[in-house]
C-alpha cells in the first residue's frame, strides 16, 4: 500500500532523526527519565557539595603518560605523550620522537594556548577561543575545566543545578548553570551514582538540545581512595560518529605549587604565529 503524505512526511522525520543521531549526534532528548522532587533536588545538591569538598582535599595538579585513540568512520589514529594538568584548566601536553626530543608540544590556561611544532620551527600563540573556532571545537567544552574533565572530579567552582533527572539505571543528572555570553553557548549536564558518589559522565549539549559530546570514565582507578584518578575516558557524541579513548599510565598526583611548569620555552629558531 503506498504511503499517504502525511505517512511519507513522519517517516522522513523519523529517518532524519536517526542519521543525525549517527553523523551529527541527534534528536536529543533530556538525559533523565523523571524529574526529582524538590526535596530530592536539596538532597542530591548536598551531596554535591559533600563530594566537592572531599575532592578539595586532594591533589589539584597530576602528570601521567598519556595514549590517545581517534576513531572516526575515515579512519582510526593514535598518538601518546606525556600529559600535566592544573586546576582548574591548565594542561602541558608533548609528544617525543624515539630519542626523546619533543617533537610536538601544546600548553594552555583555559584562556591563552602555546603550541610549538619542532618539524617547522613553528611557535603558535593565542586565544583558547580563537583555536576552539579554527578547529570546530564547540566553545562550552574548550572553554571548560579540564582537570575536572580529565581526572573524572567536579569543577571546583560553585555549581548551581537548574534542573534535575533520575535516569532509568537509578543514575541522578544535574543541568548546571553556565556562564552565557555571545561566544558560549550550550548546557553541562553531570551523571552521578549517589550509592558510589561518584561521577559517571559529562554531557555538553547545545542550546537547541543536540549532544556536542559526552565524557564517559572507565571502571578502573589509579587508586582506591577519594583522590584517585579514572585510567580510561571515552569522549563519544561528536560529528561525524568520531569518538576518542584516553588511556593514563603512572599518574602522579601533586600540589599546586607545582614541579610542572605550564609554560613552553621557545627556542630562538623558531618562526611565531600569534592567533587573536
């Protein structure tokens, strides 16, 4: 039996739905399946803040070895390296040929970045902004705190919840209030096992409900107390069905006062690119 229009029209919209879940990354609907109570709401927020102040307690800066896989349906890379990272959003991140010399290097604060390129004598400079754009990155992650992201913590700032869910494994989601401005756009959501306090994962979607990207972490910890540190992370949901898996090795905890320098000398040979 043909389809009449309206038929062909909801089926149209439903195979959209789907191939933009598989390129883009969808229809998205909220993460929760039921809201909480606002009595459950006040609960869960005092965990929250519970669990910030433990995380507190701990190092705020780890170095460790870094493997990191790319896969995409053009095809799969790797790369690895050693990896630093500072509260709230200071990274180091070079890669070394065989004989140990750095070949590749990046350095950022959350709001400048260095980039040094040994092959081309080439030192990149500029705004974390200006790169994020250059690079389709979407503003509300690069601009974001990656030590949160990459040690599996909560940032360490205030966190307001707008909204929140119970999803259908019992996981509890928190919509947190973001700064806005003409540049940032877009939703943090985090997933919380109340049992374990524990964070499960990070959602970025963008103000129209699409996912940008999900943070996942592994099961496996590089210790078993509060300040210990996820050995795998998968970053899913991102164009084109790509999806990246982080592996650390000897990871190393330490204070803000930091052995890590997160700054890249530059040599003198070398060309600078300054991106506003």
């Amino acid at each position: 039996m043909p389809y009449k229009t309206n038929d062909f029209f909801q089926l149209f919209i439903a195979v959209s739905c789907i191939l933009s879940l598989l390129i883009f990354s969808g229809c998205a609907q909220k993460p929760w399946d039921e809201a909480l109570t606002e009595e459950e709401s006040k609960a869960v927020e005092d965990i929250i803040r519970g669990m910030q102040q433990e995380e507190q307690q701990c190092f705020q800066s780890f170095d460790t070895d870094m493997k990191m896989f790319w896969e995409s349906p053009a095809g799969d890379s790797a790369i690895e390296g050693y990896l630093a990272l500072q509260s709230p959003s200071s990274v180091k991140f070079i890669v070394s040929n065989p004989l140990g010399q750095a070949v590749f290097a990046f350095a950022g604060n959350g709001k400048t970045f260095q980039i040094l390129k040994a092959t081309q004598k080439l030192h990149i400079r500029g705004n974390v902004r200006s790169l994020a754009i250059r690079n389709e990155v979407p503003l509300i992650l690069a601009l974001g705190d990656w030590f949160a992201y990459l040690s599996g913590r909560l940032p360490l700032r205030k966190l307001i919840v707008e909204e929140s869910g119970r999803g259908s494994d019992n996981s509890i989601w928190l919509r947190l209030q973001t700064p806005k401005g003409p540049y940032t756009t877009g939703s943090v959501h985090l997933q919380i096992d109340m049992e374990k306090k524990e964070l499960l994962s990070y959602l970025f979607l963008e103000e129209n409900g699409d996912v940008l990207a999900e943070i996942q972490y592994g099961d496996v910890k590089s210790g078993k107390t509060a300040c210990s540190v996820h050995t795998e992370i998968r970053i899913t949901e991102l164009p084109w069905g790509a999806a990246i898996r982080i592996e650390f090795e000897n990871i190393s905890g330490f204070d803000q006062s930091g052995k890590t320098d997160f700054s890249l000398p530059v040599p003198k040979s070398f060309n600078t690119q300054l991106w506003p």
